[in-house]
C-alpha cells in the first residue's frame, strides 16, 4: 500500500515481516502455554462435571495462570553447529564448482560425467556433517578435494587447446584428457574411502543400537 510523501511523489509503505509473528508462534510452541493449556484443560473437564460451578471460565483461566506460572521456561540454546559451519561452506563451493564445469564448454562430455559422479559421492559425504566434522583428517580431505586438488587439476586442463588436450604424444604418454580422467579417478577412490568411512560409523552406530536393545528387551518381561 502506497503512502503520500509530498506533491508528485508516492512513498510505498514497507512490508510487514514474516519475523514480526515470530515471538506469538514461539508462545504458543513453549512449555509455559503447554502447561497452562493442560490445567485449562483440566478446568474444563471439571466444569463438564459439575465441580467447577458458574464461575468456571474464572476457574479455567486462573489454571491456566497457574500453568503458565509454573512451568519451567525454555531453555535458550544459542550455540551454532558446529558440523553445519564446517560443512555448509563445502557443500556450497561444490555446486559453484559443479555449475562452472557444465556450463563451461572446454570440458568433453566424458569429463562432465566424471565429475558429477565424483559430486555425488562428495555430497554424500557431506550430509553426514556430524560425522564428518568429528574426523578432521576426512573433514581436511574433502575440503582440500573441493577447493584445491579438483579446481587445479580442471583449470589446468581447461587452459589448454582443445586439440591440444585431446592430443596423445608418443605411445607411452598419455594426453592431457587421459590424464584429467586419471586424476578424477584418484580423487574419486579417495572420497569412496572417505564415505566408506563415513559408513562405516554409521554401521557401528546401528550395532550399538541393535546390542542395547537386544539388551533391553531381548530378556523376559518379568525383567523389564
């Protein structure tokens, strides 16, 4: 909606924020409102029997008063994750990364190819960010992977002549597209040894888990 701000001119008013709810949405998801809402509850049930009288919308306000009062506050938590700090960045240079070579066209399809398979097996890595960042050495891996070994080994490809690249010199030497697909091989066998890794704690987890319950609940009900 637009506002006057003098003759020939016209202010439009600023939006409402999406934010500006934020604090009643928070209320109402809190323990305190849950608490009150339990004991209104609980007024009103006793009013639907008969114990709370004609004065039972009191009675139901002042528990839920009471409730509100009562209950423990939310506890603030103001600490950032630490795996998303680590791992959002990565996760965002890859993609840069990713959108350079396929729109570029000094790359072969071949080389598109194994460079969005190595992608894909990277991103994977990426979403266990909370196993990723406890490992550093992996953690260094990927990162050294995404920002340093595979932009060196595609710059230094894509500054060649075409013809060039594709140009094998000599029997025994291999030309620059042999050597680029051989690199991207390199790095994708190490990034499958970081998701095997990565997997393998997941495994452990799964084991764990499977141990307790079995623990737990593997005995006879008169144990429990």
């Amino acid at each position: 909606m637009a506002t006057s701000d003098g003759p020939g001119r016209r202010r439009r008013r600023p939006p409402v924020q999406s934010g500006e709810a934020g604090p009643v949405l928070r209320y109402l998801g809190s323990t305190r409102n849950i608490a009150g809402c339990a004991l209104a509850l609980a007024g009103l049930l006793a009013h639907f029997l008969g114990l709370a009288g004609t004065l039972w919308p009191v009675v139901v306000a002042g528990l839920y008063g009471v409730g509100a009062l009562l209950a423990p506050p939310d506890r603030v938590r103001l600490a950032v994750a630490h795996a998303g700090v680590e791992t959002g960045p990565l996760r965002a240079d890859l993609g840069a990364l990713l959108r350079r070579v396929r729109d570029s066209r000094r790359f072969p399809d071949d080389v598109v190819a194994r460079v969005g398979a190595l992608a894909e097996v990277v991103e994977g890595v990426l979403e266990r960010a909370e196993v990723l960042a406890a490992s550093p050495d992996h953690l260094h891996v990927v990162s050294q992977t995404i920002r340093d070994y595979l932009p060196v080994s595609l710059e230094a490809y894509a500054n060649l002549p075409r013809a060039y690249a594709l140009t094998r010199r000599g029997d025994r030497e291999r030309s620059a597209h042999e050597e680029l697909l051989a690199q991207l091989d390199l790095l994708d066998a190490g990034m499958r040894e970081v998701a095997q890794a990565v997997h393998r704690g997941d495994e452990q987890a799964l084991t764990d888990q499977g141990r307790f319950l079995r623990d737990r609940f593997g005995r006879s009900a008169l144990d429990l």
